[in-house]
C-alpha cells in the first residue's frame, strides 16, 4: 500500500515536470492563433486584444504559468481554439480510441510475443528459434509508419479485405444490426492493430527469449532437476515464472514508445484517437490542446508503469522487499 | 570483487570475438556498404535527385533498366533520391546520437559522482525526460519551431534522447563506485577527476556503446518518421522517410516510390540491431562451470 | 576399519572410469578424467581438493546433471544400487533423483528459487515423488523444517528465500533433500558459504540425519577439517584424477601422496608454533593445461624423471588405501629426498 502512494507520489512528480516544460516549449514558440487564423484587415489590434484576453493569453509568461496551473489544479485543461470545446472534452472523445487500440494491441502483442519467445527458448538454437528469431528481428526493425503503409496498401488496396481508414463506416445504415456494427468495427480495427502488433511483438518475444535463456542457467534450476521435476515443470515453474518480472517491467518501459508509435499509425489509418489529435492541434498551433495532449500522454505512461510497477512487486517477492529497504537506506 | 565489464586490456578479446561472430560480421559489413553507397552513389548517379526529368511523361514511371526504382509525382529519379536521402538519414542519426551519448554520458556521470539530493533530483529530471512519449515531445517541439535546418534537427532530436543513457551510466556508476579497484585508486591520492575519467568511464563504455548503437536505429526511423510527418527534413532536400511521405498519397498507384527508402530503413535497422547485439554478446564476461 | 577384509556388501555407489568432456572455444577439455570410486551403505565419503579439481563435476554425474556443452563421455559407468545410472530412462532417472539420492548445493542464495516459498520448494519434492495433496505435501514440508532444527517452521516455511539467513536457507536445503528418505545424500561444499559456528551446527546435523535413516553420503569440500569431522573414508582429487583414497584416521595419520602430504602441512593447526605457512608451490592448472604424465609433477617436491614421462597408475595399497603416484614403487626416493631436506 505505502509502495503504491510512493509510486503514485512519484509520478505526480514526473507529470508536473512535464507539464511545465510543455507549457514552457509552447509559450516560447513564435505565432500565435490570433494572427494567423484571424487575417482580417477588419479585426482592430484592440479587438485582437480582446480575444487574447479572453482565451487567457495574455500578460506575462509568469501570469499566465500561475493562471494554467490554478485551473489545471481543478481539472481545467483550457480551451481548444481549433476545435471550440473544452480541451478536456477533445480529449476525452478522442482518449477512448486510442485506448481500444493500444489496448487490444497489447494484449494481443504481449500474449503472442511471450509465448514465441518461450518456444525459443524451449527449442534452443534449432530452426524453431532461428526462424521465429528471424521473424521478430524483421518485424521490430520496421519503422511503425511504414509499415502501416505496406499493411494499407496490401489490406486495403490490393486485397480489399479492409478499409482505407477511420474507426466506422460513415455510410453504414441506422437500422445495422449489432453484428453489422461489430464486424465494421472489427475490420477497421483490424489494420491498425495487425501493425502495432508485429511492432510490439517482435522486441517482447526477443526479450522473453532472452530473458528465459537467462533463467534457464539459474541454479534454482538444477536444484529442481536434482529433485525430480519434470523438465516441462521446471520450464515451467522455475523458468518461465521467474522470467515473469523482467518482461512485465518491459513492458512499464515499453508505454512511452508504444504511445509516441500510436502517433503515426493513427495518421496513416485516420483513426480518430489521441495521436491524431495532436498532430492536428501541432498544425493548427492550438497550444492548450497541445499542451492537453503532451499531458495526457504523460498521464498515461505514469499510470501504466506503475501498474507495471505493482504486477512486478506481486510476481516477484524479492522486489516487494526492496521497495522495504531502499526506504530504510534513502 | 572483480570488474564487471572488459577493460582496456581486454579489447584485444572483444574484437576476437567480434571476428568470430558471423552474425556480427554480416552487421558490419552491410552497415559498411551502406554508408559507402550513399557517401559514393549520389557522386556517380546519372541523375541529380531534385532533377525534374521530363514532367509530362516521367511522371510515376514504373521501375525500368534506365530508373531502377522508377519516378516520383514531380519526374525526379527515384533511386539518386533514395541514394542523397539516406546520406542525410545515416548523418543525422549518427551525429544526434553521438550528441545524446555525449550528454547523457555527463549527466549520469554526474549524478552518479554526486549522490545524494542532487543525484535523486537529477534522476526525477531523466525519469520525467523517459515518461514522455518522444514523438509527442518532438511534435511539439518542432511545431513550435517548423521548418528547422538539418544541424537543428540533429540538436532537437540528441537533446530529447540522452535520458536513456544516462540512467544506465548513473547505475553503472553507482554499483562501481564502490568496488575495489575505485577505493584503491582514490586510496593512493587519485583525484576524483582522474578517477572518473581514468577508472569509472572506461566501465561504462562498453554499456553506452551498445546502447548507442541501437540508439542509431531508433533515431533513423524517428527522424524518418517526422520527415514523413512533414516537420524534419525540409524539400527539396530529401531523406528516407519524406520520400515515403511524397509517396504516401500515391501508394496505390506508384507503390515504387515509398517501399524503396522503406526497405533501406528496414536494412539499416536490422544490420545495427545485430551489431548492437554482437557488440552486447562480445562485451558480456564468459562463465565457465564451476568444478 | 578395514573395508576390505570381510566379504563386502554390494556398495550402494559404484563409479568406474567416470570422464566429463566439455566444448570449450579451444577445443575439447576433460575436467573429470577416469574417476572411480565406491560408497557402501551407511558410509560417507569425502571428495577433498582445490577449486578446479574436478570434484563437484564429479558430484554431478551422479545423478546425470550435467548440461552441454559438457557431457557424461560414454566409457563411465555410475552403479547406483545396482543399476547403471547412464542406462537410465527419463522416467527412471528422475524417479531416482530427490528421492533415492539427493542433492544439497553450495550456494543457497542461487540454489533456492527465488519466487516461491521455503515451504513450496519442500512440498514440490514431496508432490513429485507421491500423490499427495497441497496440503499434506505443506504439512510435510512444516514438519521437515522443524526437524532441521528451524524454529517457528509455520512462519518460515511461508517465506522467501531472501529473507531468511544464510545459515536457515541451507537448511531448507536439507530439509529438501532429506524429506523423501534419500539412501544417498550428495553434499556439494555444503559450509563453505557459511560461518564456522554455523558449518559445525551444520555439519552435526547432517551426520544425525544421515546416521538416523541409515544413509549414505558423499560429502564434496575442500576443508580437511570438515572431512576429519564428517566422514569415514576419503578421496583426494587433483587435476581431475584421484590420487589418493583411504580410511579417514589412516590418511590424516600417514598420507602417501605428497599432494596430500602438501594438504596436510598447509592446514594451520592449533598447537604449533610455526611462524609461516607452508604452502605448495605453483598453481593448480586449468583443465586444458594439464601436464602429460603425472600431473603434480612439477609442484611435487619428489618429482625426478620418470614423473614428467610416465603417467602414474593408481596403485592399490591394501587396507582399503591406493595412491596415484610413482613413489609407492620406489620407496627409497622418498626418503632421499627427505633426507636432502633435512640436511638443508
């Protein structure tokens, strides 16, 4: 309990740094929403003013700094110029997409990375292990937008097994049923996700290979071996369980990279999430929507290792009790 | 207690076994043959890459014996473009990610060296750098500052990546810093200078060069990334990833112009994952069984 | 004691020209080269000598564990009562392993799972061998540790590795290798991680357990004092070769091989009043560097000719005594050279 509010603690920590020096990059920039977008030899400088005023950009960086963070204190991320809604409601809309998709896509990733790097493992150095060992070096070399553009271009052009982009089909009749739906739903997922997968599996299956070959010449294991075990179990129990830990930890690390790679595979498939999102606020120079995005992705990557955090202190007791002594020795 | 990684007098080791590792040794030689294709190439192609050859009939010529990779939207040889972009590519991870080995080198190094507050507080600053998603970080950035020049970017993008790198010096430090060897060097009037440039960053060179060489994959498909975004390398120069941007729009029709500089990343990738990994193999002390 | 006198019965532990070949880069290296032994039931023997001698490879054969890039070469023979260890199928073998002899590792710390419980990593033994349920496999587990002499067992046995001391964590070690009823008990440097307080403590309780059920066991250490305490006949190993095995009380009295003699005098003992230590000179080679012929020749303060041309055999001395050296045919040498010595 007290390693959770210290994780938690820390990561309030980690978001305030960011936010701050998010705030700070953006206000630093040159351009500004009211120059560019409202170009019109009717708007006095006096009016300009007042519309500066009113979306609070005005006064001095120091003015402003305290006013954003008073209102991000109540939960209160700004108002997004390019979209006319709360920033905290762009966000909301477009976060549950983002979700969905990085969601389903780890788990698949993690499901399937972990049990082709226990296959190499368990068939060390044959042509099981070099053909998969081939597979996952290939498919985590390939730059994420990239391949979202090969899988585009043979999903969508040349197979026609899929859709060129977007979450739904806008076309899609009123009274479809909900298997109609949930098969749309499905084969626009299906692209998107099939990308981040090969890109997320490839690093997790070489790891828990690696990881697992490490466990394997633990001495634990051959004091089981000596016991009797069977070599299925003691892959199993004394292998595979203790190779557990490090492959969650990845995956805690692995949060900041999957987010920044949702970016581009959200562009190229026009999916309505997160990454889209900021790219489209980056091109309108909406700084609070951009300022909203950077936090959130912070948010996220905070909340995700810790949960990362919290699965590794149960799957491996020693790290439970180090938590104990780096309090005692800090 | 014995020193962890090889030392200088083992480099005679490392590079045997460097040698011996086919694996290592294709790396090395394709890495190689990259670089000299696209130091060499450009110089001896028959087109210049921003050349616009014929725009009424060239246009998304499909590749033949006289444009092996075909033409792109504006005529321009698809193939000197591929060669002068990956000239920009190779050069701007290479030099981002000597810049980031060279800051986080000092920055761990530091916060290793001090320890105390200082060290906690220059950590939470790596572990708030590592918590947010490079490419939003990058994004912003460079929407707040478009259409930099090259150095510019080779700045941008080492000074967003050195968190890594430091971590792992600052924990290499951290765990050598009270072995043996340390003490007794300090123990004979060493000053903590001298210390750590003789004694503490030859330890931590084999680490941070395995790290670097792998950062060099992640950065050349980063910048390729923001080129295709449109915000890294600025047209008419070209790089790998704005010709697959160029290309995106055409996919269907000219899929020749995006898969080429795509299956060059895919090359370099991979031949720096394998070095990285040979390099990671060859530095990691060999255990024989106990008798 | 004279093992050899009455009609012996079969030994439970028989090794005959034992080798462990291993790959290395620089070709193939035999760190167990020709090593025979046997342990009656009851009995224990120690396996004495330096780190690299081969010794706990050795330990290892017995019950097959041995993994590439090492191998059991095909010439050894392991008779575990009665039956040839390497005809073994995986079934067989591993019914023997846990249950008719066990194992007890060094290195507590490494040889305990880290993830599981003390109890759990008892239970498993018991759960593997019997059909037991989780909680009469606990209860055994429970039970074994108290006879091991750990206080509150019902606590402990719920921790982990890590949080248990050093000198508890080689109990669960015992406790794991003696909850089946093993007839042989494989003791690989058991004490050496740990304080002398703690290696006496120890030491007791092993001999107990083992005298209790009637067990066997070969007791692996490098300590000349752990084998004067433990055991009742010993093997001295060099180079991957015995080269002198006897009757505990004989060889601490009269040892023959001047490897042994060399192990003798290097013991501090209580008592003298010698100012320095006497120590062999050279280095132990590794097991590709080994000298052709007799392989402690050029440490060997008797060394003359034949030593660096002929390999010595293992003669047999009677009493149940052999040595592997050239001296037991030409006794006078040894005076000689003691001789030489003492007018020096």
């Amino acid at each position: 309990m007290r390693a959770l509010i210290q994780r938690l603690w820390q990561g309030l920590v980690v978001v305030a740094i960011v936010a701050t020096a998010a705030f700070v990059l953006v206000r630093l920039a040159p351009g500004d929403p009211f120059a560019a977008a409202l170009d019109n030899a009717r708007l006095t400088p006096a009016m300009r003013e007042q519309w500066r005023i009113a979306y609070g950009l005005d006064g001095s960086i120091a003015t402003q700094y305290a006013r954003w963070i008073g209102a991000l204190v109540h939960g209160d991320l700004g108002w997004s110029v390019s979209m006319s809604q709360p920033v905290t409601r762009a966000i909301a809309q477009a976060l549950p997409y983002s979700l969905l998709l990085m969601g389903i896509a780890l788990l698949l990733s993690f499901t399937l990375g972990m049990l082709l790097g226990a296959l190499q493992a368990a068939r060390h150095d044959r042509a099981t292990d070099r053909g998969i060992g081939v597979v996952t070096l290939i498919g985590g070399s390939m730059p994420d937008f990239w391949l979202a553009l090969v899988l585009l271009l043979g999903g969508a052009y040349w197979l026609r097994l899929f859709p060129v982009g977007g979450a739904s089909d806008p076309l899609l009749p009123l009274a479809a049923t909900g298997a109609t739906v949930l098969l749309d739903r499905l084969r626009h997922l299906a692209l998107p996700v099939l990308t981040l997968v090969i890109l997320i599996t490839s690093p997790v299956a070489r790891y828990q290979r690696a990881a697992l070959l490490d466990r394997l010449r633990a001495e634990w294991v051959r004091t089981a071996t000596a016991k009797g075990v069977s070599s299925g179990a003691v892959f199993r129990r004394h292998a595979w369980r203790t190779a557990l830990g490090p492959v969650v930890t990845l995956g805690g690390l692995a949060l900041p990279a999957l987010v920044g790679g949702a970016v581009f595979v959200e562009r190229v498939f026009a999916w309505p999430g997160m990454g889209r999102l900021a790219a489209s606020a980056i091109a309108a120079r909406d700084y609070h929507l951009v300022v909203g995005c950077v936090i959130a992705g912070a948010v996220l990557v905070v909340i995700g290792s810790t949960v990362a955090d919290l699965l590794v202190m149960r799957l491996d007791p020693r790290a439970a009790d180090d938590e104990a002594n780096d309090r005692q020795h800090a | 207690m014995t020193r962890p990684h090889a030392t200088a007098g083992d480099w005679a080791t490392i590079v045997h076994r460097l040698r011996a590792d086919r694996r290592t040794l294709l790396a090395i030689g394709t890495l190689l043959g990259m670089i000299v294709l696209v130091l060499v190439g450009p110089l001896l192609a028959a087109y210049q890459p921003y050349e616009q050859l014929d725009i009424t009939n060239l246009v998304h010529a499909r590749p033949s014996a006289r444009h092996l990779l075909g033409t792109d939207a504006f005529s321009r040889d698809v193939l000197s473009r591929v060669l002068s972009g990956g000239r920009i590519s190779l050069v701007v991870a290479m030099s981002a990610v000597f810049l980031e080995a060279l800051v986080g080198v000092a920055w761990g190094l530091a916060a290793g060296l001090a320890g105390g507050w200082t060290d906690t507080v220059m950590m939470r600053g790596v572990d708030a750098g590592l918590s947010v998603p490079r490419v939003l970080l990058l994004l912003a950035i460079l929407a707040a500052v478009p259409m930099v020049p090259v150095w510019a970017l080779v700045v941008i993008l080492g000074l967003t990546g050195w968190f890594g790198i430091a971590r792992l010096v600052r924990n290499e430090i951290r765990s050598i810093r009270r072995a043996d060897f340390v003490l007794a060097a300090q123990s004979l009037g060493a000053s903590p200078l001298r210390v750590a440039l003789s004694h503490l960053l030859p330890q931590v060179s084999g680490p941070v060069l395995v790290a670097a060489t792998l950062a060099v994959g992640q950065v050349i498909v980063l910048e390729a990334g923001l080129s295709f975004l449109g915000i890294g390398v600025q047209p008419p120069q070209a790089s790998w990833g704005n010709i697959i941007g160029d290309g995106t729009e055409f996919i269907a029709s000219a899929p020749w112009v995006s898969l080429a500089p795509g299956c060059c990343l895919v090359v370099v990738v991979i031949a720096v994952s394998a070095l990285g990994d040979g390099l990671r193999d060859a530095l990691a002390p060999r255990q024989l069984p106990r008798t | 004691m004279t093992a050899s006198s009455a009609a012996p019965a079969e030994p439970l532990l028989s090794l005959r020209d034992v080798r462990v070949t291993f790959r290395t880069a620089d070709g193939l290296i035999t760190p167990v080269d020709g090593v025979s032994f046997d342990i009656a039931r009851g009995e224990t023997l120690a396996l004495v000598g330096e780190s690299g001698c081969g010794k706990s490879l050795t330990a290892l054969t017995i019950l097959r564990l041995i993994d590439a890039p090492g191998r059991i070469a095909p010439g050894s023979r392991i008779l575990f009562d009665g039956r040839d260890v390497m005809t073994l199928g995986d079934r067989d073998l591993r019914a023997i392993r846990g249950r008719q002899a066990a194992m007890i590792f060094q290195e507590p710390m490494t040889a305990l799972n880290p993830v599981y419980s003390a109890g759990a990593q008892i239970a498993e033994v018991v759960r593997t061998h019997t059909g037991a349920s989780r909680s009469e496999a606990w209860n055994k587990a429970v039970a074994m540790l108290g006879a091991v002499g750990i206080p509150s067992p019902e606590i402990r046995a719920k921790q982990y590795p890590h949080q248990l001391s050093g000198g508890m964590r080689q109990r669960v070690m015992i406790a794991m290798a003696l909850v089946m009823n093993p007839s042989l008990l494989i003791a690989d440097e058991p004490t050496t991680a740990l304080d002398v307080t703690i290696q006496a403590q120890l030491l007791d309780l092993l001999r107990d357990a083992q005298q209790a059920r009637g067990a066997s066991m070969l007791l692996i250490t490098h300590d000349l004092g752990v084998v004067a305490e433990s055991a009742q006949r010993v093997a001295v190993m060099y180079a991957g070769q015995i080269v002198e095995e006897a009757p505990v009380v004989a060889l601490f009295a009269a040892p023959q091989h001047p490897y042994t003699q060399g192990l003798m005098a290097a013991m501090p003992r209580a008592g003298t009043r010698r100012e320095r230590l006497t120590t062999i000179p050279g280095t132990v080679p590794p097991p590709g560097a080994w000298p052709a012929a007799c392989r402690f020749a050029d440490r060997c303060t008797f060394a003359w000719s034949r030593c660096t041309t002929e390999a010595p055999p293992l003669h047999q001395l009677g009493d149940g005594r052999t040595s592997r050296c050239h001296l037991v045919e030409e006794p006078a040498r040894r005076s000689a050279a003691q001789g030489a010595r003492a007018m020096a």
